[in-house]
C-alpha cells in the first residue's frame, strides 16, 4: 500500500507530479483523497454514521473516522471514489447517487508523518440502518452512529460527550456497542475539520 502511486499538487492546487504513497506521506506533498458522509433520518432525527478504523491500520488505528474515505490513486478520477464506499461498507452507490460537498483542504502532522489532503467530500442521504452495512475487516472495525445535533455540539464544545450506537466486527462476528464517546475517540483532524463538515452538510439539507 505505501508503494501506490498518487498524484501530487504544490498549494495552488496545481498537479506537479506523481509519488509513492510513502513519500507523499514523508514529505508532505499535498494529494486527493475522497470522503463521503452517510446521513439517515429516523423519527425526524438526522443521524450521521461513523466507521472505527481497524486496529490493524498503520495510521489512527481504533479511532472513529468519516463514513467511507481513501486515498485518490494516480490513474483515478474522483469519480472513482466511490469505490471505497463499496470495499469498505460493502453498499453499492453510483457516483450519481452522492451530493458534493465541495473541496476540503488540511494538514494533520503527525510525529511519523505529514498529511496534506485535498479532500472531495460528498453526502449520502438516504434510509437505511445499521444492519445495512458489511464491512471489511481489515479497514473497517466497526460502525456507529450519532445525531447530528449530537456531532455538531460535540466539535463546537458544546458537550464533551455523545451517545453512540453500533456495532463492532471481528472475524465476521457481530457485536453490537452502545455508551458515550468523546473527542478523543475520533482521528485528531482539527475541530474546525469536523465543523466545516457539519456546516456543509446542514447547508446542503437546508
């Protein structure tokens, strides 16, 4: 995996080349990732669905992430994102189905790495639920979901804490989870990263 190839792009958002995963990641160039939300509403409640990385996975293993996303490799168009919803969540979406969110652009720095990303962000709303969803173990551990409100409140400081609901996943086993989680728990992007998100989201809603 650290040997796929991307493309690379300098601040203007201007294709400069093409590098290894490892050295995009080593060098801070910028790249394109695709992100995709999924949001359900249930009893007039919107509810946005959250992945756990496996434990497995090199970087921010164990913590929440967005509900499908991955890296954009070099011969991809962000058409073909929508890959990553289908080998992660095991649901099958035409890229005609998701609402674009816009572009994202943030750099989280870590001690062993530095990430650049060009985010393509994208919504899935629909109706569907937990029981929908069948994931890929070696990404994928496990899938919950908050209310919006909950979400939104969580990263503007509102509360410190929010109730979750889901299910974890190991060796094709289902166990379902419930209890409270907090910032902590997530991958640590910026809190205005997850407010930016939630504004968009709500904006597109209306």
């Amino acid at each position: 995996m650290e040997q796929e190839l991307l493309k690379v792009f300098d601040e203007n958002e201007k294709h400069t080349g093409i590098a290894s995963r490892a050295d995009v990641h080593t060098y801070g160039y910028w790249h394109e990732v695709f992100h995709c939300w999924f949001i359900s509403r249930e009893s007039n409640t919107d509810y946005v669905y959250i992945q756990l990385r496996s434990d497995s996975k090199k970087d921010y293993p164990g913590l929440f992430d967005i509900t499908a996303a991955g890296h954009l490799l070099a011969n991809e168009t962000v058409e073909d994102g929508v890959r990553e919803i289908e080998e992660e969540l095991g649901v099958t979406l035409r890229f005609d189905q998701l609402s674009s969110l816009g572009i994202m652009k943030y750099t989280n720095v870590q001690q062993h790495f530095i990430d650049k990303e060009m985010a393509n962000v994208f919504l899935n709303q629909g109706s569907f639920d937990l029981e929908d969803f069948t994931l890929q173990e070696e990404e994928v551990a496990g899938i919950i979901k908050v209310t919006l409100k909950d979400f939104e409140d969580l990263w503007l400081g509102e509360k410190e804490q929010i109730h979750m609901q889901g299910f974890t996943v190991k060796d094709n086993t289902k166990k379902w989870i419930e209890g409270n989680i907090g910032k902590n728990h997530f991958v640590p992007h910026q809190s205005l990263f997850y407010e930016s998100v939630v504004e968009r989201i709500k904006h597109h809603m209306g």
